[in-house]
C-alpha cells in the first residue's frame, strides 16, 4: 500500500509561568475529580451488588432433572462433542434396577465435568442435548477463584438440587 506521506509538524510552545509549575493543570485535574464526586457512579459493589442479566445470557451450566426428580442425562457425549473448547468430560455407566428413581435412562453419567476455564460459554452443548439434561443459566456465572482445581465442576456442582414439596 501507498503511504500518503501527508504529515503536520507540530511545534512545541515554551511553557509561560503558570504552566511551568503545573498549578493550573493540578486545578483543572482535582476539577475533573471533585466533579465525579456528584456524577451517577459508573461501578457497581460486586458481589453484594449484581446487575440485571439478559434473558439470553449464558452463564453457569446447570444439569437437570425430570418431573420426578431423576436425573435427565443419559451420557450420551453429544456435548462434550458438540463442545469447541473440549471442556467436558464424563463417564457413563450402567442403571441398576434399584436406582430407577435416580437417573431417567438405563445409562447415565456417574462422572460428568466442566471446565470452566476453558468453556466459552457458548451454548453448542446446550443445543446438542438430546435430552434437555444440560442448561447455562441466565442468573449465575462461575465465581472468581485462585484455584485452578476449583473451576472444574463435577457434578456435586452442577446436577440441580433434588426438589422436595
Ligand atoms: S458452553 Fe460451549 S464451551 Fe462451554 S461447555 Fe458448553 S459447548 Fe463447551
Ligand atoms: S448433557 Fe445431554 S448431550 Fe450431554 S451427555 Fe448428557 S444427555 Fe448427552
């Protein structure tokens, strides 16, 4: 490409007195700052304090269950394929007879994990479910930590709670 070679050579004026020792742009500085001091703040008190989320935010993932309480994923690995980021792991196994009450299809994850340091947060595992089992939450993120272990949620984590009326 062309450069234009367009150019503006700017001089440089010698400071006069007052600007020499920079009161009146300490004066016009603690203006901008005492100004703020009465202007609607910009910052929120994170944590205690949250903002309205979208209804279409994706946030921290959520495994369902049924009506009756089992749980609906039947390990079939079609998110954790559906997954860019190769965020999800999972480990299938067998229904018993005794745990019908437990988990909805005869095969389920005895170990399903998210990384959420690696997810995006994109949804494509959500989409792929064939069995409405998994959901990102509008109203909850992954909180902040310092250990990296932590962000990788089993499913103590993200299983919904059992619901009792
Ligand atoms: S939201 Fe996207 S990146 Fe995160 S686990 Fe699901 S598919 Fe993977
Ligand atoms: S969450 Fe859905 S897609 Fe993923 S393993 Fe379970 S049933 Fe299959």
């Amino acid at each position: 490409m062309q450069l234009t070679n367009r150019k503006k050579v700017m001089e440089r004026k010698p400071m006069n007195f007052l600007e020499s020792i920079y009161l009146p742009a300490v004066v016009k500085g603690m203006g901008i700052t005492l100004s703020h001091l009465f202007k609607k703040k910009a910052t929120i008190q994170y944590p205690e304090q949250k903002r309205p989320m979208s209804n279409v935010f994706r946030g921290l993932h959520v495994l369902r269950r049924d009506e009756k309480g089992a749980e609906r994923c039947t390990a079939c690995g079609l998110c954790a394929l559906a997954c860019p980021a190769e965020a999800i792991t999972m480990t299938a196994a067998e229904r018993k007879k005794e745990e019908k009450h437990l988990y909805r299809e005869e095969k389920y994850a005895a170990v399903y994990e998210i990384n959420m340091l690696r997810c995006i947060f994109c949804g494509l595992c959500e989409e792929a479910c064939p069995k409405a089992a998994i959901f990102l939450q509008n109203d909850k993120m992954a909180p902040a930590n310092y250990d990296r272990g932590d962000f990788i949620y089993g499913k103590d984590r993200l299983v919904e709670p059992f619901l009792t009326n």
